[in-house]
C-alpha cells in the first residue's frame, strides 16, 4: 500500500484539540479565581475562544469553521449561566459525545462509516471510497476506534458531571481531548494500514470494484 499522509496530518487533529481544550481551561481558571462565579467562568472561556478564534483567522482558517468553535463556547457557557450549575458548561460536551457513539456505531452499521465521509470530503472524493470494497471495509474497522474514543469520554465525563466536580470536568477535557485524539488517530491509522492489501494505492486512489489496483506514484 502507498504511504500517505496520516490521519493525523491529513484531519489536522491537533488544531481540534487544542480548539478543544484551550476555553475550558479558560472556563475552569475564571471558575476558580472569581471565587467559583459562573460569569468569571463563562467570560473567561469566551474570550479564551475570542483569542483563539482570531489567531485561527490570522493564521488563515476558514471563517465559517472559526465561527462554529466560537458559537460552540458561547452556547456552552451560556447554558451553564441559564442553569446556575457550573457543571453545565460540559453538558454540551458530553450529550455531543454520546450522540456521536450513536451515529459512528449506525454509520458502521448501514455501512456507511463516518471516518470514510470525512476523510473522503477532506480528499475531494465524495462517494468514490465506498465503490471500493477494500476501503469500505477498512473505514469501517477503523471507525470502531472512533467509537471507542466517544464511550471513553462519555464514561469519564459522566460520572464527574453527576458528582458536581467541575475542576475535574475541566482537566478530564484536556485529557481526554489532546492526548485522546491523538491516540484515536494513531490507532485508526493502523487499523486501516492492517486492513487494506498490501498492493492498495492508498486512501487518495480508490480502487473501483473490479478494476485492478496500481500502485500511487510517489
């Protein structure tokens, strides 16, 4: 098989983490220094997300993407305002993560996998992968890690959130954002790798059912 980029490279997973780590830090710090106040709190994520979300268009990122992480934080931090609990600006995260089992587990099912489609539209390709047995069935195999990526946050996350520890929420996000993803990465990576045959042109050549496979050149 031809040796592309990895997922890692090609998903761009760190950005997503960090994306993903910086305003709850930023939630839990202001949580913490005004005196456990909801609004030190929430304002200290919003103008985490404010920083982060300039320096991403500065760094040339799609407006409409820097937009959506920006609107994510606000909606967060204003659910945690609404209810009064702090806890409650990682509602969002965890209902989103156990919605995701859901949908990667009935994407694998219906034979659709979630990995396929986006790495699939990351390479232009729409549809063209899942004409490719051999792809198919390595998308899907992989996509079982992405799933467990999903059932490990839901079940860290869910017994904090029920015990009220919301310092604890705030390094578990970190945790399990970072260091998880790379390792869903890495391992998705491998399955696939394992998975297609050794003489596959790789995941940016798809290979037709019934048309011979050759080889990428380099």
């Amino acid at each position: 098989m031809a040796q592309p980029e990895s997922l890692a490279e090609l998903l761009n997973g760190r950005r997503a983490a960090v994306d993903a780590s910086l305003p709850a830090v930023g939630f839990v710090a202001g949580w913490l220094a005004f005196g456990e106040s909801i609004w030190g709190g929430a304002i200290a994520a919003m103008v985490t997300a404010l920083g982060l979300s300039a320096w991403r268009l500065r760094k040339g990122d799609k407006p409409r993407a820097v937009l959506i992480g920006m609107f994510v934080v606000c909606v967060a931090a204003l659910v945690a305002l609404y209810t009064g609990n702090a806890n409650d600006f990682f509602l969002l995260q965890l209902l989103s993560n156990g919605a995701s089992v859901l949908a990667w587990v009935i994407s694998i099912v219906i034979r659709w996998p979630l990995l396929g489609i986006v790495v699939g539209t990351v390479l232009g390709q729409r549809t063209r992968w899942r004409r490719d047995p051999a792809l198919l069935k390595a998308y899907s195999r992989g996509s079982w890690v992405w799933v467990m990526q999903y059932v490990i946050r839901v079940a860290v996350f869910l017994p904090l959130y029920q015990a009220g520890w919301t310092a604890a929420l705030g390094t578990a996000r970190v945790a399990l954002s970072g260091p998880l993803v790379a390792a869903c990465l890495a391992v998705s990576w491998w399955v696939i790798r394992r998975t297609l045959p050794a003489d596959h042109p790789g995941l940016r050549h798809p290979v037709a059912d019934g048309e011979p496979a050759q080889k990428a050149s380099s």
